[in-house]
C-alpha cells in the first residue's frame, strides 16, 4: 500500500495490506480488521485519475454539449480538465497533445493571432488509433478496436518508464543524464508502474489468446497487435537520439513492453457511476481509469464487498463498504454488464434533503458492458 502514501490528498483505511489469496494465489486487497457498512475504504483525487472515455450523454441524462444550466457545464469542463494534470504521469499531458487528431499543431503567429501549421508537424501528429482484423472461419467476420487518445498516452507513458527502467535496467542517473523518458526517480508514478503486473505478462505471454481461440478473442488480439505497432511508430518519431537509439536497437523487448501494457491498460478502465450533488437525475456512467482502483478484484453483486462511484462534489473517488466487512475478508467490487447500483445502497451521505424524498424507491443506476472494458471482446 506504499503507493498511496505517496498520493496526495488520497485516504484509505488505516488496516489495509495486499497479499496472494490462499485459493488461487491473485494478488488482493485485505483488511486486518473489521470494516463496518458504509465505511470509507479508498478516496483518490481526481487529479490522479483519468477519463478515457469522456462523459456520455446517451441514456436518460440530458445531453451537455449544448444545453443543461451554466453550473452543470461547468461540472462537465471541470471534470474534463483532468485528463490534463500531471500529479501522476507528469509526461502524459504531452504524449496526450501528440496523440489526440483534434489538437491544433503548430506556432501562433505574433501579428494576426492564427495557429500556423507545417506539413511535417502535421505528419508526425497523425496516429492511427483504430485497426481492424479478420480470420478466416471466424464469427464476426470483422472485428475493429479504438483507442482513445488518452488510453494511448497512458499506453506509451508507462511502457516508456517500464522499458528504460526496468526491461533495460537503466540508472536512475543515467535516465536522467540522457533524457530517456521521465527523469523523475521513485516518484508516484514510479511506483504506480511497479505495482502493475507487468512482468506475469511477458512471462506467460499474450499468444495463447491469439492461437487457442477463433472469433473475438483472436480478431481482437490482432487488433491490439496493431495498435501496438502503430505506438511503437510513434515512440520512434517523437524519440530522441538515444532514445530511438535503443528503441530500435531492441525491438523485440520494446513491442512485448508496449502489447503488454495496452492489455493492462484497457482492463483496468472501469465504468462506475458519477454523482452530481444531491440531485439523483444528474448521475450517469463514466470510464475511469484510477491507481489503486485497480487493485481490487471482481466478484459479482451478491458476493461483492465494496462499490465506487466519482464524486464530483468531492472531486474524488471514493470507494465504500456495503456491508460489513469480516478481518482477512477481500474487499472486492462488481464491474460485470449486470449489475445494477442502487445510490442509497452505497450510503454515501448525500445532502439530508437527498433522505426527505417523497418517493420511497431507491435510485438505480445501470452499469454498462464494463465486461468489454475488461476482457476486451464481448462474452457472448
């Protein structure tokens, strides 16, 4: 739990500890004492997560892109900027910029204010984000993947760290002296970076998902390997001399890296409710893709011990008991495609004008395909 010790602003309660689960060996979350309903288990500020997915206006919430009040907008924007910070991964905001089709790239002209743009920096900023893959024999017959912009930089962030660091073994001095990546040395997201599984990965291997199965598993693993190669093209042109030098001098370790760490990435982006004050109707879905989330393990909704939602009042996410929780029991929560949340369940202490409702019924919010999200293709 060393890692949220170095997040700023983040709680947790005080008798945690991670270890191997005696059935299985999975690596979990446990307390050493008991946990009562509706306890504060993690809260971790906004400005260490991030949205991949921005914020949906489907479903029976309002759209915001051009109405809703000036205060809802508001919300919207300030949840928006926080795939800007830089409290976590401090290079993200850059890789960001490179990756995203839709930002302006250039110089701004000093006497009329317009954004020049030259072909050569338009070139080097196009990266495609979305592959498609066939099999022979395979249902469907096509199968196409996306990346979002902010996936992607957090693909390329943490697969830079992990290779200069740890696959190359490089010293802190010498990063530093060369400029390869981030200079930083255990900072916060030095240690986010170990905490991830990474080296199971590329012991065991991802082909076994691309040889053992046809359909969605095959189709899919060949879309990512795609999207593996298009990052590793862009790692290549924004690359300094030496770190292009010993990109391409191991190619093999630097694909493993990256395919390793797009598999990691898109599993640990969940959809958990976003609540807005203490009006119920505001709340919707949202992707979110946090440190320390991520270490808790799935059970379904009658075996689950805890639920999260992004408190945007807060500007946090908080992850809560909803029921007592025994010593050495593992604190887990549901984000599988059939479960439904009920906001009083979750006890998380709305305004008190939230409990003089007239009606009786406990708000629903419905959670998506978050099996997607996990496993990457459908279970059907």
């Amino acid at each position: 739990m060393s890692l949220f010790h170095r997040i700023h602003g983040a709680t947790f309660f005080p008798a945690l500890r991670q270890r191997a689960r005696a059935s299985d060996g999975l690596r979990g979350v446990f307390p050493r004492r008991r946990i009562p309903r509706g306890s504060a288990i993690l809260t971790i500020p906004l400005p260490y997560a991030y949205f991949p997915h921005g914020l949906p206006p489907q479903g029976p919430f309002p759209s915001f892109k051009g109405g809703g009040s000036s205060h809802e907008r508001g919300d919207f924007r300030q949840l928006r900027r926080e795939n800007r910070q830089i409290a976590l991964l401090p290079e993200f905001w850059t890789w960001l910029r490179r990756l995203s089709p839709d930002v302006v790239k250039g110089r701004k002209n000093g006497e009329n204010g317009e954004v020049e743009t030259d072909a050569e920096e338009e070139e080097r900023g196009s990266v495609a984000l979305s592959a498609s893959a066939s099999l022979e024999g395979s249902s469907p017959a096509v199968v196409s993947l996306s990346l979002t912009p902010v996936e992607a930089a957090l693909v390329v962030c943490i697969a830079l760290r992990y290779f200069f660091t740890t696959a190359l073994a490089i010293p802190p001095r010498t990063r530093a002296a060369l400029r390869l990546g981030s200079s930083f040395s255990m900072d916060v997201g030095e240690l986010y970076v170990r905490s991830l599984p990474i080296p199971l990965y590329l012991t065991y291997g991802l082909e076994g998902f691309f040889k053992q199965a046809l359909g969605d598993e095959a189709n899919a693993h060949s879309c990512l390997e795609q999207l593996a190669w298009n990052l590793r093209d862009a790692c290549l042109t924004y690359a300094s001399m030496e770190e292009y030098r010993l990109m391409d001098t191991n190619p093999s370790i630097f694909d493993d890296v990256l395919l390793a760490v797009l598999y990691i990435v898109r599993a640990r982006v969940f959809q958990i409710p976003l609540l807005f004050g203490e009006n119920p109707l505001r709340d919707r879905l949202i992707s979110v893709y946090a440190p320390g989330l991520d270490s808790l393990n799935h059970a379904d909704e009658h075996h689950c011990t805890a639920a999260a939602v992004v408190s945007a009042k807060s500007r946090s996410i908080v992850v809560r008991a909803v029921r007592d929780i025994l010593p050495d029991e593992e604190i887990t929560f549901d984000y599988s495609s059939q479960n439904r949340i009920p906001a009083d369940r979750l006890m998380f202490k709305r305004n008190a004008r939230c409990r003089d409702r007239s009606d009786k019924n406990s708000h629903e919010i419905m959670v998506g395909e978050t099996c997607e999200s996990r496993y990457l293709f459908s279970r059907d």
